[in-house]
C-alpha cells in the first residue's frame, strides 16, 4: 500500500479539507493540537494509518480510526434498509 492509497468513503471533519488518501489522513493527524497527541483516539488513529501506508495493516482499520477520531464514533459505510 502507499499514502495515495484511498479510504473506503470520504471522511469529512467539521473544519479543513474531506480526508480521501492515506496521505489526507497522515495531514490531519499531524495538524492536531499538540493537546491531543496524547488522546488514546490519536494513538490509535496514528498507528492503523501507518500501518495501513506500510503494507501491514488493512485500509479499513485506517479508515475506522480516522472515523472514530473525526466522528467521535464509527458511522455505518452503508445506510442500512430499515428506518
């Protein structure tokens, strides 16, 4: 894998630019307060995207960390069938 490599769906925090690649995700991160670089979601998010850059991990853990640290939570990838 690379830092081109895409996430599975766009990931649109509320301020700056949507996150796409690996290398959007990589930008966020690095962009954070230095306040935040100790929060347990910044660790995790870090880890599953260099991971996923590397070749050792897959894109989804990426794209969950990156999810949960924007979102707060893990929004579904597809919009479920029922109300």
């Amino acid at each position: 894998m690379s830092w081109k490599a895409r996430l599975l769906k766009p990931i649109i925090p509320a301020k700056g630019r949507p996150i796409l690649t690996l290398d959007h995700a990589r930008k966020y991160l690095i962009s954070l307060p230095e306040d935040r670089h100790s929060d347990p979601s910044v660790h995790a998010a870090t880890h599953a995207v260099l991971i996923a850059a590397e070749g050792r991990g897959p894109i989804m853990h990426a794209h969950i960390g990156m999810a949960e640290l924007v979102y707060g939570l893990v929004p579904p990838l597809t919009k479920p069938d029922r109300p």
